[in-house]
C-alpha cells in the first residue's frame, strides 16, 4: 500500500521568510525539480547567435535527447549536428579518435563548410582525461578554413566554478580574430536578448556618435567578426563577466560593467562611469527618472494592491525589482529563486529590514513538484516560473530583463505590469516554448 511521505502543502525546506532566508543561498541543495517553464535560454540557443556557425555535440544518447530537441524546436537541425559516445569508446579508449573521425565525417558531409564550428564536449572527457587539444589541434589541420571552438555541456560545472551558462557565454566571443581597435566602436556582449534600442544606454552611445554592436543583431559571419574591432565591451548581466574579462585578455578591448539595476542611484552611477569613458557628461537623465517614476504611478493606479510575485528568470536581480516596487506602493508578496546575485545583497538586507515577512520560494526543490499551484486569488506573476507556480494567466512573459535598461527599463516594466494585469496570457501554450523569441516548431 502506498503512504504519502509528507503533506503536500507543506513548504519547508521549500520557502522561508526573507527576514530567516541566508545570502545568497536560501536553501540547502538536493534532488532538483525542474518547472516547464521553458523560456529561459540553454547553451544550443546561446550558440546559434554566431551567425552561420555549426554546432557538433559529442555526448551519450540520453544526454543528446534535450539538446537534439533545443535544436528541433528552434528550427535550427540544419545547424546541429551529433556525435553518440559508446561504452565501447569509454572503455577501448579512442575517445579522441572518436571526436576527430566523427568531427570529421559530418563536415564532409555537409553541403559546404560553415565559417565556424561549435564542437561540445560532455563530463565523460573530462573524467577519462580525453586530449581535448589534440582532437582541436587535428581538426584545424584537415579543415584549415574553418574556426573551430571548444564549447561545454557538462552538469558537473554547474555548482563549482564557471556555470555552463557563462561558459558558453564566454566562449560566444572565443572566435573573434584580432584587428585594429576602433576608438568610436563599442560592444555589448553577453546577453541573449538585443539591448532595446529605447534603452538609456543605447540612445547614449548613439547620441554620442558611436558604432554599437551586439551577437544577437548580427546577420553574418562577417558582422560577427566586427565585434573583434570595438575597442570596449560593456557587460550589465552578471552571467556575462567572464565574457568581459575574457576579451580583455584575448582582444586587449576594455571592459565595463554596468550592472542591471532598477535603482535610480545604481542607474546614474552606471551611466557617469559610461560617460567618463566616453568622454562627455552624463546628465543624470532626469526627463528619464520623471517618465519612469509618473509610469509606476499610473501602474499602481491600475493594479493596485493585487499580489505581485517575481522570478529569477525574469531578471538576474529580483530582489532589486521588489524593492522598486514595494517603494512605489506594490504588494509584492513572494519572490521564487533559489540563490541571488552578489549585486543583490544590498536589496537583500533592506528587504530583510522594511518586509521581513515575504516570502522566498525555491524553484528546483522536490517540493515545488506537487505544492499547490493556485495563489487563491488573481495574482500578477512577473516572469513565467511565477506564472506557473502561482497558476496566473496575469503574466509578464519575459526572461533576462528583456534587454531593457536605465530608466527606459523600468518605464518599460510599469507598461508592461499594466498589459499583464489587464489581459489575461494562454500561460499553459506560451511557458512550453522553449527559449522565448526563438522560431518555435510548437
């Protein structure tokens, strides 16, 4: 006879009042839960920003099957390609014959060579002590017109060191081929989503006439390739740091960065230090603050004191995001992450201080797999894991900020909280597509 082992409404271990909740990890880490709320993007989709470049994955069959179906339902199998790992390869030992001869066969066979090939090695490489440079070394030799890159799916990464998120991240740029910097040129790297071309720190660099590039605006090989001649590179999303001291050490470009915030301080702050590289004066945008500040008014004139819940998918700093709104008079009452951003720890002790009693929940925890998914009321859920968690079709349905920053951003946040909280979202058909503002096959 089957017995229930714990009450499914109960969340220890699964939530915690922010005012008992540790920085940066809330809860203790274990079996893990994953939410079909798949908008957030993984490392194929990452990959396929590098316009024209081929992506090869040499891993097991079952480690195959999610990055195979990434790459189907994106549209994208004529870019991807497999190499299966046997136990025989394990144990016979030509790992390394095995990546090079495969490597091979699947760009013999395709219908010209791509400019550049992604090659993705698994853990089992690096257990075994597989000579990952000379399988690169060899592959150069035979196909001398293609750059090739040393990409990473490995899970044992993900709770030491680099994640395989900023390590694909890091890596998007590992093709760049040195030029001459050009001092009117800048970067923004890092970042799966284009900047907004509204963004405060778009319309700066374009008003102070310079040449702005990022990987997702590219449309070629060759317009990728020009990102090797800015002479800085500016990160805002923490995930990207490694990017930006990666270029520093490889391409000699300066890095900024100027982190994603929703305070007004924060965000004049970042945009002097911008200003002071460029050479002009920053204003402090005060227009901007004034738009921003009449948008969360009129939001809450609309919304009111309906329940607002906030996810990490949404923005890598939550915490950031409910202290702007309770400031401005919303209920925020729980935030769904499982550790926080280092930038976040001020917002972290002030909620602590002025809202001790809201709620963190975890989001991979087992018990997050059968707890009540109804909030018992209309809620208006920022981010798809808290549309799903709460079960609200009054929803933002964004991931990594959206590419909105500054003051824009957060005029651009209180519009969208009104659009979310007036019209209802089909929640179950939008959070199954998996990387948000990829071509979808669903």
């Amino acid at each position: 006879m089957l017995k229930r082992i714990f009450d499914p409404t109960d969340t220890t271990g699964a939530s915690v009042k922010i005012a008992d909740a540790s920085f940066p990890a809330p809860f203790v880490s274990g079996l893990e839960y994953g939410a079909p709320a798949r908008g957030t993007w993984n490392i194929v989709h990452t990959g396929m920003l590098i316009p024209g470049a081929h992506q090869i994955f040499v891993c097991a069959d079952n480690c195959l099957r999610g990055v195979v179906l990434t790459a189907a339902e994106m549209n994208a199998l004529d870019r991807f390609s497999t190499v299966a790992i046997k136990e025989n390869n394990v144990l016979d030992g030509d790992m390394e014959e095995l990546i090079i001869e495969g490597v091979s066969d699947i760009l013999n066979r395709l219908p010209a060579l791509p400019p550049a090939v992604l090659v993705y090695t698994s853990c089992v490489h690096h257990f075994i002590g597989c000579d990952l440079d000379y399988c690169y070394r060899t592959l150069r030799e035979r196909f001398p017109g293609v750059s090739f890159t040393d990409c990473y799916m490995n899970p044992i990464m993900r709770k030491s060191g680099l994640t395989p998120d900023q390590i694909m991240r890091r890596q998007l740029y590992s093709l760049l081929k040195p030029v001459p910097h050009d001092p009117k040129s800048i970067n923004i790297i890092g970042n799966n989503y284009a900047t907004d071309e509204n963004s405060d720190i778009v319309r700066f660099i374009r008003e102070n006439g310079m040449t702005l590039r990022e990987a997702p605006l590219c449309k070629t090989y060759s317009e990728y390739q020009e990102m090797a001649s800015s002479s800085l590179n500016i990160t805002y999303n923490p995930v990207a740091l490694a990017a930006g001291e990666y270029l520093k050490a490889a391409q000699n470009q300066e890095h900024l960065y100027l982190p994603l915030s929703y305070d007004a301080g924060e965000i004049r702050s970042c945009m002097s230090r911008l200003g002071e590289y460029l050479g002009v004066e920053y204003d402090g945008c005060p227009e901007g603050e004034q738009r921003a500040e009449e948008a969360m008014k009129q939001a809450l004139s609309v919304i009111g004191r309906t329940p607002v819940v906030i996810d990490y998918t949404v923005t890598p700093r939550p915490l950031s995001m409910a202290v702007l709104l309770l400031k401005h008079g919303f209920n925020v009452t729980r935030i769904y992450a499982d550790s926080f951003a280092r930038e976040d720890e001020e917002a972290f002790i002030w909620l602590q201080k002025n809202h001790p009693g809201l709620e963190i929940y975890a989001t991979v925890q087992v018990k997050l797999r059968v707890l009540p998914r109804n909030y018992g009321e209309k809620v208006l859920a920022i981010g798809q894991k808290a549309a799903y968690f709460t079960g609200s079709s009054n929803f933002i349905n964004m991931v990594e900020g959206g590419g909105y920053y500054g003051f824009s951003g957060i005029e651009k946040l209180a519009e969208l909280m009104t659009e979310a909280f007036n019209e209802e979202k089909d929640t179950r058909c939008l959070i199954q597509q998996k990387g948000l503002g990829c071509e979808s096959c669903i």
